[in-house]
C-alpha cells in the first residue's frame, strides 16, 4: 500500500486492520460488501484529480525507514512488556 501511494498509485481496502488509519473513507469499503467496493474504487477513478493530490499528501506522511524501524521496534517493545528493547 505504501509503494502505491509513493507512485501516485490510489488504493482501496477493506475498512480494517489499520487501513482507516492511513487511507482516506472515501477510499475504504465494508468488507465483504460488494456495492461498497464498487462505490469506492468508483470514487478512485470518477476524482482522479483529488486520487492524485491525496496520494501525494499520503505519501508525504511516510516515515522514513529508518524512522519506521525505531517505532517498530519500540511498539514491540511495548507488546512484549518491555522485554523486546
């Protein structure tokens, strides 16, 4: 998901697993709800110019890897009752 949005690449999901917290709703369909999906990847390809603009206001919110990491590693850290640090 990450490398699309850095490509200008819009993605949809499922609204789950964290994808809410990335992508905007007009982009995230009910699960297993197949006129959702469809409504959403409409809205991708009907508003391709604010599909463009987001991405690259996403893709502009991506940590640097080495950034990434230290969250990473601090949120298990924090999963593991300090244990992993």
């Amino acid at each position: 998901m990450l490398e699309a949005l850095c490509a200008g690449v819009p993605v949809t999901a499922a609204d789950r697993d964290g994808m809410s917290d990335w992508l905007p709703s007009e982009w995230l369909y009910k699960p297993e709800d197949a006129s959702d999906i469809v409504r959403c990847i409409k809205h991708v390809i009907d508003d391709k110019a604010f599909a463009q603009k987001k991405c690259l206001d996403l893709a502009g919110k991506i940590p640097e890897p080495e950034e990434f990491g230290m969250d990473f590693e601090r949120a298990l850290g924090r999963l593991s009752g300090g244990r992993h640090e």
